[in-house]
C-alpha cells in the first residue's frame, strides 16, 4: 500500500528508446517522440515534426 502511495508522488521514468506523447491541457499535442535521455532537468524528446527538445516527465505519457 505504501508502494501504491509513493508511486503517485514519483517522477515518471522513461527508458531512451521508449516512444511517448505528450498531454497539454488534457488533449496529446504532440505524438509519437521518441525519448533519447532523461536527467534531472528532464526529458530530451525528438518529434518526428520540430525536431527535438526537452520536455517535463510529467506531461508525457508512454505509448502502449
């Protein structure tokens, strides 16, 4: 249960290689990036449109 709790509270982790979009607003704004690295200051992510850039953990969501 504790598990369960700190999860919530945890900075979603991505391996590089992994494909991701990303949520703005409630609705996915960009789709289909794949992640090339993640630090502390975030998640360098290249788009197939606009190239790459860093995005923050938490606005993006790991495609299925």
């Amino acid at each position: 249960m504790i598990a369960l709790l700190k999860s919530y509270f945890q900075t979603p982790q991505f391996a590089a290689g992994v494909r991701v979009n990303r949520l703005h607003k409630g609705s996915l704004d960009r789709v289909d990036g794949r992640v090339v690295a993640q630090t502390h200051e975030g998640v360098l992510v290249e788009w197939p449109r606009n190239g790459a850039g860093w995005e923050h953990p938490g606005a993006l969501c790991q495609q299925g």
